[in-house]
C-alpha cells in the first residue's frame, strides 16, 4: 500500500485563516510533523494522531522521516505556517524523494496545500504594500551565502520592488538587518514607508509603523516579517499603500493632456469605478464612519490622491510621504502630416527626451514611437511641440498616414490631410484605424490599403474602405466613391468614422465592421475577397 505526503501550508497561525483543504488533510492524515511551536499552533485541530516534532535547524530530519513513513504506506502530515512552498518544506521533501529516485507514477502520493505566506498576512495588517511587484527576500544566511543575499537585496533595490525581509534577525544574527538597510538606502529615500509586523494573527502580535531611516529603532526578531514599500508607497492614516498606477495612467488623446491624474478616478472618466455622491445610501442599523452620507467614495478617492500629491496644504506630513510618480509615458512623433524630414536638432531633441532608459522605434506609419518613463508628460510634449514636431498618440487611435505629396510638389490635397488629422488624429476608437491619404492617382504611399483610403485625382478625391492588410486573404479597401469635391471630402470622412466609433464592437476592425453592417453612410459593402482555393499550408496551421 503507498502512502502519502501532505506538505500543509496553515497560515500565519490562527484557525480563521487556516484553508478548508488544510483542515480536512490534518484530520485525514494519520501522522503530523513539524516544528515544534508550529505543532502548538494547531493543536486544537489535532485528534489522534501521531504527532513527531523536532527543534528549528532539524528540517532535514523532519524531511528523511516524513518520506520514511509514508513509504511504509502512512498519511503524514508535514506541517508549515505560512505556505510551505515560500521558505517552507515543500522544496526540502521534494528533493528527499528526488534523492531517493522517486517518480510521480510510481512513487508515494505527494499533495502541497498552500497557505497564506507572511508577505500577504502582513501586508493585511498593514493596509496594501504589496498592491505593485514586489518580492521576498531572507536575510538569513545559514544556507544561502551572504555575498549572494547582498546582491539580491541590491538587485529588488535598484528595481523598485516593495520588498518583504522573511528571517530579519536572531539572537546571533544581528548584521544582516543593518547591512540590508545600508543597501537599500542607496537607492530609496530614508522616509520610504516600513512596517514590522511580528507574529501576524497570533496572541503576541505586534505592529509597528516606521521609515527605512528608522527602522532599526524599534524590535525586529526571528518572528518579525520587515516590509519596505517602493519609490511610490506612502503612508495614510495609520496604514501604507502602494499604488497599482491607475492614477498614473497616461492617455495621449490631445497634446495636452484632458485629464489629470485624480480626473480620471471621476464617473465621467471611468463611469463603472465608482458611485457618484448621490449614489451612497446609507445601511440600516449600521453605523457608517468611513464614508458619509454627503461624501462619496469618488471624492474619498480625490482627496486621498491630492494628499498623495503634496496639494492638500493642510494635510499632515508625519501621515504620508510624497514621492515621485514615474510611469511609461506612450506617444508618436513626425515632422509633419507630409513633412518626412526629421532635422538634426529634432533628433537632438529626441534623444535627450528618451534617454538611455528610453525607447525610440521607427513605425511603418512614418511616426517614430516613443517610451519614455516619467512624471511630468505634460512638460514632454510641451517640449516636442516646441521643435515643431507633430504629435501623435499610440494605441487604439485613429492615425493619418499621408505620402509626401512628392516632396510638397503636388501640394492641392496637403489641406485637407491636415485637416483630417488635426480633427480626427487621435480619436479613441473600438480599435486602432488607419486613415491613408495620397496626392495622386499614382497611390504610392498605399492609401487603397488602409482601412480607410482618399486618393487625389483630377480635382476630386477616391474614397476607399475596408482593406485588409494581413493574412491570407489580404485585400485592398473597395472604391465605394470617385469624385467627392474637396470641400466634402473630410465632413464625408469624418461621419465614416463617427459611425464606427459608435456601432462598432470592442477590438473589432473597420473592415470586419463595414462588413457586418453592410452599409456605411450610405456606402454598400461588396464582397471582394478573392475567390481562390487555399491549399492547407506546409504547418498544418
């Protein structure tokens, strides 16, 4: 008879955070190992059985005998807090058995039933640290080098990972903890929010609330998780956030930006986020103190966000900590809508922008994008403005493509290309439309490949839709109209496109669009696809 191995993960201790599953595999298991204080801990779910507990450097042992019983066809129990695959025993018994040359098929059963680690437990406590990337880290060195921990600690430091100190320090370690503080000094400020959190959920817990500066003034042990937030975390009334970056969020829809970052938390920017205040009635027989009857969770939402931004005068600066909000900043540049010259002071100009974090890529839209991490996007494109440069958002947007009218030589048409970017460019849209324009009936630049194509020729312009760029059964757009007079040309344009924007579904295309509905202002879809076989290719996709 094969026996089992149950790698239990209980938590940080006490019985309401305890899983379901790990219950039910305490009580179906016919032994329990662990350590000695983590077989205290849940005593109170143990029945009959056999229970094995050794001190705290005997994990080894505890491993060699878990898998030695289950062998002789037992159900044991390995019990660890937090989760047993985060500094747990998961991995130790794990390796036993691969010592042992044991299979999945072949050998014991094994079932790891995860618990809750103390970076989440204790960020609980403390309110959301742990809302961005973060990462945990031992300081203990009794099986990891640490020349490799320093370089570890550095490594979260310089990236700006919220970092959790599992094993900060023992009675003989005791350097660990201020030499990891000197590291992370380096490189975030000395008010960078920290919480020590001791004994999470347990009778002798203990919170304390404290900087990077600080911290080694008050009590840190073996039982002590040390949580140190980013270049962003700040702390508000008692507790240390982490923002996640949505009021980061940047949106180039205009040159200059239409919404500033607490905007966008507001029920005209994102209506499904949050009630207004009208919206909040109060609960029966409930008392209500976070939130007021008068004051909604938008403008609760506001205020904390202009508190975060310094411009809440009156708030209290022992409450928080400001610090500056850096996000990947997305946008498109071009000499002009059939300008394709760049100068050398312009590329001057873009280089010092981007930096060497940054990134420049040439498109096939005649636009170089832009990524650029920053706080002040506003200040950016006040600057490329200044150099004349012609600028463009990315993303689901509508983006004019114009040739060079041949070098500015067959210039009637320019105008009207401008025009239509300076009315339609930009445009948020069910998904990104490309609008191409050519000088000429020569069609160089590939207007008629663009979902939405005008040509110039002989005094009027051709219109074009739906073509298909990619795949298969690529095609180019349909000539739905000769002869528009240039004085309707962009009003034409310009409602084509309105209809898309509202009958269009979320990520569908223009083409897929003209052809489920048939009939655009006015204008009939006709099936051009060509009618050929297509032989299964050589993948077999």
């Amino acid at each position: 008879m094969k026996g089992k191995l149950l790698i239990i993960g209980f938590g940080p201790g006490s019985f309401q955070h305890i899983t379901e599953r790990a219950r039910e595999a305490i009580q179906e298991s016919d032994i329990i190992i662990g350590y000695k204080t983590y077989v205290e801990l849940i005593a109170g779910l143990l029945t009959n059985q056999e229970i094995i507990s050794t001190g705290m450097t005997e994990e080894v042992s505890r491993a060699q005998e878990a898998v030695r019983r289950a062998e002789q066809g037992k159900i044991v129990a390995v019990i660890s807090s937090g989760d047993a695959g985060v500094y747990g025993m998961a991995g130790l018994v794990y390796e036993v058995l691969i010592e042992k040359g044991w299979k999945q098929a072949t050998g014991v059963e094994v079932e790891v039933i995860p618990g809750i680690s103390a970076i989440n437990s204790c960020a609980s406590l403390l309110g959301a640290p742990v809302m961005h990337d973060a990462c945990t880290i031992s300081l203990s060195d009794h099986l990891t080098p640490w020349n490799l921990i320093e370089k570890r600690i550095e490594a979260a430091a310089q990236a700006d990972f919220v970092i959790a100190l599992y094993n900060p320090k023992s009675g003989r370690r005791t350097r660990q903890i201020m030499e990891a503080q000197k590291i992370l000094l380096k490189y975030r400020s000395p008010d960078t929010p920290v919480g020590l959190v001791k004994s999470a959920y347990r009778d002798s817990q203990n919170i304390v609330l404290t900087n990077l500066q600080d911290m080694l003034e008050h009590e840190i042990g073996m039982l002590t998780t040390v949580l140190i937030g980013n270049s962003s975390t700040f702390f508000y009334d008692g507790l240390i956030i982490t923002p996640r970056g949505y009021q980061r969020k940047y949106t180039l829809n205009k040159t200059v930006q239409p919404l500033k970052p607490h905007q966008r938390l507001q029920k005209e920017a994102e209506p499904w986020a949050l009630p207004q205040a009208d919206d909040v009635k109060p609960l029966k027989n409930k008392t209500v103190t976070a939130i007021s009857v008068k004051e909604s969770p938008r403008e609760l939402a506001e205020e904390a966000l202009q508190m975060i931004l310094g411009e809440n005068q009156g708030f209290s600066q022992d409450l928080m900590v400001k610090q500056d909000f850096q996000s990947i900043f997305e946008l498109a540049v071009s000499p002009g809508v059939a300008n394709k010259k760049f100068t050398a002071k312009q590329m001057m100009i873009l280089s010092e922008i981007v930096g060497e974090d940054g990134v420049m890529e040439y498109t096939q839209d005649h636009y170089i994008k832009l990524q650029i991490l920053t706080s002040i996007p506003d200040t950016i494109v006040e600057r490329l403005a200044a150099a004349n440069f012609l600028i463009a958002p990315v993303g689901d947007v509508l983006t004019v493509k114009a040739c060079d009218f041949c070098d500015g030589e067959k210039k009637d048409s320019i105008p009207y290309a401008e025009e239509l970017h300076e009315r339609l460019g930009g445009m948020e849209l069910p998904k990104e439309l490309k609008l191409g324009v050519n000088g000429c009936g020569m069609a160089c630049y590939g207007a008629v490949k663009e979902d939405i194509g005008i040509v110039y020729r002989k005094g009027a312009f051709d219109l074009f839709l739906g073509a298909k760029t990619a795949g298969r059964s690529a095609h180019p757009g349909q000539i739905v109209a000769e002869g528009i007079a240039p004085d309707q040309i962009v009003g034409v344009v310009e409602r084509i496109v309105h209809e898309y924007k509202q009958k269009a579904y979320p990520n569908e295309r223009f083409y897929k669009f003209f052809k489920r509905v048939k009939r655009v202002q006015g204008f009939l879809y006709q099936d051009i696809t060509p009618n050929i076989k297509i032989e299964v290719p050589v993948c077999g996709e």
